[in-house]
C-alpha cells in the first residue's frame, strides 16, 4: 500500500492551446431580458450591472475569433410559457409573467452582439446549453475539441455548459472577465468550481492573445 503526499492538489489545472481548425466560440445567453435595462430582470429590480460589464469583453472576443474565422455559437435560453419552462422559472417567481419568452424582444440577443446570419444559433431552455439542443452536433460538425465558453450566468448556464462540454470530452475554457452574474459574490466561487477539474478559466487578455495568433482556415488555396 502507498502512502498518499500529504498536501497534494485532486486534481490538475487545465492549460489548454487553442488550435487552428479545432476552436469555436460559445456566447451563452447575451439576451435583452437579462442584460437591458428594458429587459425582464432589470424591470423586476434585479441588479443586473455585473452582468453588463461582460457586455464589451463579449463583444471583444466575437471581434477576435470572428478576425481568426473561429465560429461563432450564440444560444438563447427562452420558452414559450410555464409549462415548458421547467424548475427554471418556478424557482423564480418573478417570471411567472413574462421574461424570455420566446417570439419576445426580451429573448433576442442585445443588439450591441452584432450577429451575423453565417453564425450558428441554439435555442435552450434549460441551463446547459447541450440538454436537448443541436450544440453538440454543431460543435462535432466543425471539428471542434475545444471550446471558448463566455457570457452569463455565470454560475448558472454558463458553469452549466462547461460541465456539460466537459462530460462530452470537449476542452472547456471560460473567459473570467467576459462572464457575469446577477449575485456578484458567486462568480469567483463559481470560476473556482470550474476550474477544479471541469475546464479551465482564462483572463480576457490571455485569451486574445492566443486567438490573435490563431487561424482556423485549414489549406486554404
């Protein structure tokens, strides 16, 4: 029998390369409900100022993978009214009204996204953006291994699709500054969860960098 170090770390933090051909980026929820001051949950007297602050860092990222040609993957997590909305919205009372419906302006992306018709689309309506949606299929069809993971919420949908991209063998990585929440004092909690043996987290800077030099045009005439 061994005899275990004392002090040694369960797990290894991740460190991944982004690599040409084989990196998408997934942009969890940038919806008008969440983030507009119009929205359902700033209406409903939800602080959503952390939540805005990803707005630019978002918008900074989609600007770098889109100049590397790295698709891009926006999901929308709405549903049509209580019966199809699940625990989600009964664990919040405020929605039993309204908010992220879809066919709503509060369930499109805001518009500061500027998305392209050439960008890949998932409709949610749970917190991962892989339960009983197509973003597997998606991500499989562009070859894709690693996945650039940002937008809100943070502890919510966004650590939620990391594990679920983790149990699927993708290599996730969540950009820590281009994520926010509606609780401020659970998002380096939550960064901290998925960083203990589910995905990486990166900073904004860092990762610009490396999509900077990162070109995902495979023999190109």
């Amino acid at each position: 029998m061994t005899t275990a170090t004392r002090g040694a770390t369960p797990y290894t933090l991740a460190s991944w390369r982004l690599t040409p051909g084989c990196t998408a980026l997934v942009v969890i929820d940038m919806q008008n409900d969440f983030l507009s001051e119009d929205g359902w949950y700033a209406q409903s007297g939800i602080d959503i100022s952390h939540m805005q602050q990803s707005i630019e860092p978002v918008r900074a990222l989609v600007a770098a993978a889109r100049e590397q040609q790295v698709p891009v993957i926006w999901t929308q997590h709405g549903f049509r009214d209580m019966t199809d909305a699940g625990v989600f919205a009964t664990l919040r009372g405020f929605m039993k009204d309204g908010g992220l419906r879809k066919g709503t302006w509060g369930y499109e992306l805001i518009p500061e996204m500027e998305t392209r018709p050439d960008d890949w689309f998932v409709e949610k309506n749970r917190l991962s953006g892989f339960f009983a949606t197509n973003l597997d299929l998606i991500l499989r069809g562009l070859d894709a291994d690693t996945v650039l993971i940002c937008g809100v919420l943070t502890n919510q949908c966004v650590k939620a699709t990391a594990v679920d991209a983790n149990y699927r063998d993708y290599k996730p990585i969540v950009v820590r500054e281009a994520t926010g929440t509606t609780l401020p004092h659970l998002h380096e909690p939550a960064l901290e969860m998925i960083a203990v043996g589910i995905g990486e987290t990166r900073s904004l800077d860092n990762t610009l960098k490396d999509l900077k030099g990162l070109s995902n045009r495979i023999n190109e005439a």
